[in-house]
C-alpha cells in the first residue's frame, strides 16, 4: 500500500471526478421530469461544472503550489462530496445548478493536483508507471461514465449518480491524507487571482451568451450584454498577465504557431467529440424511448472504440510527428461527426454507429497526444503551465460546444415545431407540450436539429484538423517535459535547473 498508495489515492479521484463529467448525460431526460427543468437548465447541469473545472485549473493548480498540493486536493475532494450530496438532494432544477458548479470548484482543485502530487510521490521508471495508470484511468472514466448514469438512472435513480460519490470521497481522502505525501513549490510564488477572476468571467459569460442568443436571439440585449461582458473580462485578462509576475499563461507562449494550434486542437477537439453527445442521448430516450442503460449502451461504440485506439496508437506510432497524429485523429473526429448527421423520422438507434465508431477512432488518437504535443512546444520551464492550458482549454471546449450545438439543436427543430415546442421536446420533459403535433412530426423535426448539431461539431473537428496540421510544427516531445509537469514543479523551480544544464 505504501508503495502504490498514493496511485492509487490519486487516480481514485481522478477517475470520480472525470466520470462525473459525462454520467449525467444519460439521466438528463429523467431529471427534466423529475425537476420540470427546460433545455436551457439541462444544459447547465452540464456546462455548470465544465465551466468551472475549465475556469478555476489554472488558477487552483498557482493555488496549491503555495498552499500545497496535497491540502488543496483534500479540500477539493471534501467540497466535491458536500456538492455531490447537494445534487442528489436538488428539489429544483436551479439548486442542481448550483451544486453542479459548486462541484466544478472543487473538481477543479483535484483535478489541477493530480498529476503534481503523483511527480512528487514517484521518480524514474515508478513515475512513468504511475503516469501510465493514470492516463487509463482518465481514459476509463469517459468510457464508463454514460454506462455507469444508465445504470443508476434506470435502478436507485437518477440522484444516486451523486449520491455515489460520497463514499468514494471518503475512501479517496482517507488514503490521500495516509499516503500522500505533501508538497509545495518554492517560496516568493503569488498566486494570480485577478487573472483566475478574468478568465472566470471570460468563460461563464460567453457560453452564458450563446445560450442566451440560442433562447431569445442573437441581438436581444441579454446576448448582447452576456458578449459585451465577456469581451470586457477577456481584456482584462490580457491586461492582467501582461503585468504580473507569476501569469497563469504566458501571454508571449501564444506566439508559438505550435502551442496556439494544439491549444485550438484541444478547443474543438471536447466540441467536436462530445458536444453532440447529450443531445443523441435525449434523442435515444425521450424520442427512440430506449431506457438509460440502452441509451448508454448505443454511446458505447465512442468511448470504447477510443479506449482501444488510445492504448495501442502509444506503440504503434511512436516517432509519428503530433502534429500528424492529432491533426488526422481531429479529421476523424470531423468525420465522424457528418456520418451522423443522416438522421430522419424514421431512423432508429443503429444510424449513429458508424459516426460514433468513427469519431471514437479519432479520439483515441487525439486525446494521448494533445499534452505530448503542448509540451514539446513550449521551453521546460513552462511545462507545468502547458499541461493546464490544455487541460483547460478542452473542459471549456466541451462547454462550449454543448451550449453552441444545443442552440443548433433547437434552431433547427423551430423552424417546424415553433420556439416553445421545439424547446420542451428537445429538453425531454415533454415529446408533444400541446397535444397538437403529430409523433412523426416530432420524430422528423428532433433528427433534422441533430443533423444540424452534427453539422456543426463535424465542421468543427475538421477545421481544428487543419488548423494543427497548418501550425503544429514541432519535432517531438522533449525528453523529460512530463517529468517536468507531474512533478509540479513551478517555474522558479525549474529554470535554475535548466541553466545549470546549459552551464
């Protein structure tokens, strides 16, 4: 236990929070039931917590470099269980909401502590181990999370894919505290909280504005006010890391062709691959009437398909250019996603197999190389500070891409059925709100806004493809980069180690 304690610690609360990303997916028609929530509420059940893991990474990861790693990770896990407990306790879609994102917070610091805590727990060969464990786990998780919703959902109900989390909570932050050992970077370090703020404000605001535009336009002043203000919090962003000592990115990194296309990669990568997905799961249920376990089941081909992809592409293509491997896994992706977009009335679940299966092929590509790749272009020194950004980067990819594809979505589905219906079928609490539209007329609208959300994230993965193959130019990861960003060593740490290596 000593020796693999802290792996596993670790990777126990890797693996409880990444599910928790995409096990609510297939219990979301069951929950607008249950709470009367609409489309735009089901949607932030979703886009609540990705938006503040996406948000808070950077600024927790600064956080617990001073605070330590191991506190902050504690902390995070205990938050995330009272917010769990808050979920599964919700009386109203609001308060889901609201706990959901309270579970983004403390995600977010276990998440950014992660891969530092097991750099300072292992070294040399036990290190890459370690890192090979927990990039099974990060990979398991996705794959298991619509399985594992579908489960619950269809058993105890859908509050126990919360309620479930409190035990391992505990369990997690018992061994944590036993065999974890603690950590910290260097002393001087500020933490960048006017920045985390910023960026915050950047994020919640734009996503809160396309699904504004998608719920009452595009120029209605709610859109625009949202807008104004994420361009504002952007701005000040900019403002602030251009003066702070300590940034949480690096503003002059973004020069590099290569780290801004794996960033762009790592943005539509989550949108292209995983935007759609709550939307073909409310389709599979409230329209196909499969249960959640069988809705689960019909996602399977993605997660699965990705799992084996990403454990033998490793080998296999080991010496391939990243730029190649990730560029052709996000054309793939693309791909996948215009091989759905062939639904009609009368179309059952088997027509999104082969979109799936294909997409699934390009994840499994894209997924293992995106931090290689953000690693190899940028100097050591700012490894630590890559790794976050792609991690950011594809949370607020997914957050994204569910609020811009489910306006889409319901874009598509009024042109037939009206605002207000197209909104409460595609929400899945109701498949015929007044009682006047005809089951196929339901069926036909529902595929016809899927295969316009399809559309949109195929376009999406293909011109993210591109766009790393244009720019990503760099020869391979640099010996020693992971080392650099699991052990969590801040940049002070680092750059005295560098020049001595020069010297």
């Amino acid at each position: 236990m000593r020796r693999w304690g802290p792996l596993t610690a670790v990777s126990l609360g890797t693996f409880m929070l990444l599910l928790d990303v995409t096990i609510v997916v297939v219990a979301l028609p069951d929950m607008a039931r249950a709470l009367d929530a609409s489309l735009s509420d089901l949607q932030w059940v979703i886009d609540g917590y990705a938006l503040a893991l996406a948000a808070l990474l950077l600024g927790i990861g600064a956080a617990a470099d001073v605070l330590g790693r191991r506190r902050l990770n504690v902390a995070g896990t205990a938050l995330f269980a009272l917010a769990s407990l808050g979920c599964g306790l919700a009386s109203d879609a609001e308060l889901l909401v609201a706990a959901r994102a309270l579970q983004g917070v403390g995600a977010a610091a276990m998440f950014a502590t992660t891969l530092p805590l097991l750099g300072a727990a292992y070294q040399g060969r036990e290190r890459s181990v370690a890192l090979g464990v927990w990039g099974a786990v990060s990979g398991a998780s996705a794959a298991l999370g619509p399985i594992v919703g579908g489960v619950l959902a269809e058993g105890p109900g859908w509050r126990w894919i919360f309620f479930v989390n409190l035990p391992v909570s505990v369990v997690s932050i018992w061994l944590t505290l036993r065999v974890v050992p603690e950590s910290r970077a260097a002393a001087g370090r500020r933490v960048d909280w006017a920045g985390t703020v910023a960026f915050a404000g950047f994020a919640g605001a734009g996503t809160y504005g396309v699904l504004r535009g998608g719920a009452e336009g595009w120029t209605s002043a709610p859109t625009a006010a949202a807008f104004a203000l994420s361009a504002l919090a952007l701005l000040c962003f900019v403002l602030v890391e251009r003066r702070v000592a300590h940034p949480l990115l690096d503003l002059r990194l973004l020069r590099k062709p290569a780290f801004t296309g794996v960033l762009i990669g790592a943005l539509g990568y989550n949108a292209a691959a995983f935007g759609v997905i709550p939307y073909f799961s409310l389709w599979l249920q409230t329209v196909l009437g499969l249960s959640p376990v069988r809705g689960g089941l019909v996602l399977l081909p993605l997660a699965a398909t990705s799992f084996v992809v990403a454990l033998i592409s490793g080998r296999l293509l080991h010496g391939v250019a990243p730029r190649l491997v990730i560029g052709v896994g996000l054309l793939l992706v693309g791909a996948g996603g215009l091989c759905t977009a062939i639904l009609d009335a009368s179309s059952s679940w088997t027509a999104l197999a082969p979109g799936l299966t294909l997409a699934g092929l390009g994840t499994g590509l894209v997924a293992p190389g995106l931090a290689g790749a953000a690693l190899a272009a940028v100097p050591p020194a700012n490894a630590g500070m890559a790794g976050g950004a792609v991690n950011t980067f594809r949370q607020l990819g997914y957050a994204v891409g569910v609020a811009l594809f489910g306006t889409v979505l319901t874009s598509r589905m009024a042109d037939s059925l009206g605002h207000d219906a197209a909104h409460a079928v595609a929400g899945g609490g109701a498949r015929d709100p007044h009682g006047t539209l005809s089951e196929h007329a339901v069926r036909a609208a529902f595929a016809d806004g899927l295969n316009g959300a399809s559309l949109a994230a195929g376009v999406t993965g293909l011109a993210a493809g591109v766009l790393v193959l244009v720019l990503v130019r760099t020869p391979g990861r640099r010996p020693g980069a992971a080392d650099a960003v699991a052990s969590g060593a801040s940049r002070d740490e680092r750059e005295p180690a560098a020049a001595r290596q020069r010297a």
